[in-house]
C-alpha cells in the first residue's frame, strides 16, 4: 500500500526541500522505493539539493500537460536505485496544476512506488493545497519562532478542511511535527521557543528535531541531501526521523546544550 | 465555501451527461422581520447591526418576513429595499408572509414568495410574546468540537453553546449564539452570545484570548492578560455593557 506524505509548513525558508530531500533518501537509503515530487512550480529548487540539475529535461508540467510520460520525466537518484525525483518546472507558473491532473499523476505513482513524498511550496494558495490534497500523512515542518509555528497552525487547518481526506470525510491526514533549525542554546537564552512551547501551541505529535547546523547549507550546495553526512549532526537527526517515521522507537538527539569537554573546560574555550 | 470545494471534487469523479439537474434540497436561512416600512429606519437598523463586526451575514442570502407590517404592506417598496439589502451585501431571495398585494409586488421585484415555514397566526403569536421567551426557545442546539481550532479557522454554533475540547490558537475565531466553553486554552477570538444574548458567558481552562466579545460588546486584550489569571481558568460575562474577566 503505497503512501504520499506533504512536506508543508506554511511559512517559506524553513526546511520544507532540505526536508523532503533527506526524509525521501531516507526511505529510499532502506529499501523503500520513493519519489519526491517538487510542488514549486516556478522556484524550482529541490533538484538542486538532490544534485540533479543538470539532468531534468521534463519536468511535473510537461506531465501534467501530457507532452511527456512520467517515465521519461522521473529522474533516478545517482547513489541509490530506489530514489526518484519529479522535478518542477522552472518556467511555468502553479495554474499549470489542476486537481485532477495531480491526481492522475500520483494515482500511476502510486502503482509502482511506496512512499510519494510532495515538497510543498511555501504559501497557503494553490500550490500549496495542491501539494496536499492528496496526501495520507504530513510532515509539517516548523522554526522555533512564533511566526513560524502559527503559519503551522494555519496550514494544519488547511490539512484537516481542505485535503481529500476531510472532504471526503475518511480518516484524517496523519500528522507530524518536525522542528527545524533548533538551537539548544538559543532557546536557552530564550530567543528561541522551545520544544514545548510549540508542541503545546500546535498539539501535534513531534516526529523530529533537526539541529541548526552549518552542514545543511553545505550539503544543500554541493547537492547531496544532508541525510547521507552521516558525520553530522542534522544527518543523524534525519536518520532517527525517518526511524520514527518507519515505526521505530528512537530518543530525541541534539535538545541539550552540549556540555563543554574536559580539555576545552581546563584551559577555557 | 465548503460547499464549493465538495463540487469541485465532486467533478472530478462524476462526468455528467446532461447539462443540467434540478433537486430539492432543504436550506436554513435567514429571516429579515420587518416591524416597519420605513425604509431608512431599515437601513439605519441594518448598519448598526452589521457594524458590530461580525460579518456572518455578508452575502447571506435572506427572505423578508412581512407578517408583521400586513397591514401597511402598500407603503412598502421592496423593490428599493432589496436594492438597499444588496448594498449592504445581503441577497434577498424571496419573501414571506405575502398578502396577495405584496406577493404581485415581490414577484414584479423579481423575488420568490415563500411558502411554508412559520404561519401568519404563529408568527403574529410570536411577535407579540417576550423577546426572552423565544431565545430560550431557540437556545438547545450545542456544538461539540473536539480538535484543535487552527488559526484562520471560524466555528459557528448556530442557536446554541459551543463546546472546545481543544485550545483556540490564535487567529481563529469561535463564534456562538450562546455561551462559548474552552476545554484548553482560548488564544484566538471568541464571541459569545452574538444573537443579542447578553446574558451569555465565555469560559476557558486558560484564558489568553485575543478579543472577547458578548452580544456585541468587544475588548481586545493587547496587554497580557492579569498575572492572577495567566494561564488559569477563568471566565469572561458582561456587566453594565462591560467584559468582566473573573477566575472560576
């Protein structure tokens, strides 16, 4: 039974692509076979982050238009066999996007993989909602900032009204919490809300936290989804996220300050 | 809205064969009773009403009670009190309680008569009985919501109490004809007792609203709420056309 989960959170910038990026190498990296699809059409941006570029010649549009097959679209992950990419178009715009036309893309998606992750454009409007009509789960991605977690909040109403799940009044989207950009000593030093605060202004289950950290940027640039830094810190968070995605049961990383190692304590920082 | 977003979906699984498909369906709405046929009293009286901020009855559709100005029913131009309605953003759709001269009139104004609903006798029965009688009368339905009300996000409960097992976040909006009950914590903007229920009351386990308002009266709360109530139950009612917010 294949799956398709959005990546949204409403606000832009956050992490939704670095995201989308790293949890489908995730699945894919344990032998699910995944696509990760780029809702933004006209800011086309996750084939950068997988390293792909280069190597889109259709894209999402030419799909939905029906001037290429998604054969000919999907584009297969270098490192791993099970990972593809449908990358957006660049020069389009979202009206190229029409609920059925999606939704005939994802049902023949659905025939031979088993997670379709959707990497939602930021916003509340078309494109967005488009993202997630379809979709059996979410990751809702949130910064630890109050305007952060209230377009959160704006796009899990959106997720619990306007998805094909509620209209036609079946079981709700599943939805997860994912926290990016958490600094445990900024939230120390309160200029940061914490895990807590957030989870009771959205009350939702919290899936994962992903540590502020220079690697992300790095991977981002060199196009490799952070996931595969198994060195860093943000790597390993993804990998526990899609751990507890996949129904294992893994402690939370990377909330506390780091205390400050021995030598670094004797001679000062 | 929601109604339009079914449709859409609707279109998608349905293709249909003919152009078009007439059904019956049973709709709720709104009545306008005139006590009156002056015609700038009317539209004083509406303003003042659609003033208060509450905008449920933008593009409401609505049919005109005339049972109570029968006898006056020549002086009335409905005409140019639809015309005034449509100004004001409501869409009147037909009229009811129609002697055999206003029905002429309504149907040359290019309004349905209505039939059915509350008869002449019943409805001259009502206008003369006591305004409190008929909110206890109307006050019965409760709505239970049992999720979170997400920001952006509007809860109507319709003749009766709204119940929250949830939190309000902010930015939405919960909106009741009786008294608004919060089993978590109200941060976004309640009003109760919008159908002229002064005697309404709003109640949360944490009490942390943006704007509070009963039967009209509102207050924005920009400061925090009072240390002795941050995050505590308490209770907000109208006194002398106040908000009063009190511990539970």
């Amino acid at each position: 039974m294949s799956k398709v989960i959005v990546v949204t959170s409403g606000k832009g910038g956050v992490g939704k692509t670095t995201t989308s990026a790293s949890f489908a190498a995730g699945l894919a990296s344990r032998g699910h076979r995944t696509v990760v699809i780029d809702f933004d059409i006209g800011l086309r941006n996750l084939d950068l982050v997988m390293g792909c570029e280069r190597r889109v010649v259709y894209d999402f549009v030419n799909v939905i238009n029906e001037e290429a097959s998604l054969k000919q679209a999907l584009i297969r992950d270098k490192v791993d066999n099970n990972l593809y990419i449908l990358p957006a178009s660049q020069t389009r715009d979202k009206d190229a996007l029409t609920q059925d036309k999606v939704g005939k893309v994802i049902g023949e998606l659905r025939e031979s993989f088993d997670y379709i992750v959707c990497d939602s454009p930021a916003g509340i409007e078309k494109g967005a909602l488009m993202a997630l009509f379809y979709a059996d789960e979410a990751l809702v991605v949130t910064n630890p900032e109050i305007s952060s977690v209230r377009d959160s909040d704006r796009i899990l109403g959106m997720l619990a009204a306007k998805s094909l799940r509620a209209i036609e009044g079946d079981e709700p989207i599943k939805e997860h919490l994912v926290v990016s950009r958490y600094s445990p000593e900024r939230v120390q030093m309160g200029e940061m809300l914490s895990l807590d605060d957030i989870q009771e202004l959205l009350g939702i289950n919290l899936i994962g936290v992903i540590p502020e950290s220079e690697e992300v940027l790095q991977a981002s640039n060199s196009g490799v989804p952070v996931i595969r830094d198994e060195r860093s810190k943000s790597g390993q968070a993804y990998q526990d996220m899609v751990a507890r995605f996949l129904g294992e049961d893994v402690p939370m990383r990377f909330l506390e300050v780091e205390k400050k190692g021995f030598f670094s304590r004797i001679f000062g920082a | 809205m929601k109604e339009q977003e079914t449709a859409d979906v609707g279109s998608l699984h349905h293709q249909r064969t003919s152009a078009v498909e007439l059904k019956g369906t049973v709709f709720t709405l709104p009545v306008l009773k005139l006590h009156s046929t002056d015609l700038d009293a009317i539209e004083h009286e509406l303003k003042v009403h659609l003033a208060r901020g509450l905008n449920f009855f933008r593009h409401a559709p609505l049919v005109i009670d005339l049972a109570a100005v029968e006898k006056q029913a020549a002086e009335l131009d409905l005409a140019a009190l639809a015309g005034i309605l449509r100004r004001l953003q409501l869409f009147t759709v037909g009229v009811r309680n129609a002697g055999p001269w206003a029905a002429e009139r309504a149907v040359a104004a290019g309004l349905a008569v209505l039939k059915g609903g509350v008869t002449k006798e019943e409805a001259k029965e009502k206008s003369s009985a006591e305004p409190p009688v008929a909110t206890e009368v109307l006050r019965r339905r409760t709505r239970i919501i049992h999720h979170p009300v997400r920001s952006g996000q509007q809860i109507y409960a319709k003749g009766g109490d709204l119940i929250i097992l949830s939190s309000v976040n902010v930015g939405a909006e919960v909106i009741a004809d009786g008294n608004i009950h919060v089993y978590g914590s109200l941060r976004g903007r309640a009003f109760a007792g919008v159908a002229e229920d002064t005697g309404a009351r709003i109640f949360a386990q944490s009490m942390e609203p943006e704007l509070a308002a009963i039967a009209g009266n509102y207050q924005v709360f920009d400061e925090p709420v009072p240390s002795s109530l941050q995050g505590k139950p308490a209770q907000i009612y109208l006194e002398e056309e106040q908000l009063v917010m009190a511990p539970l």
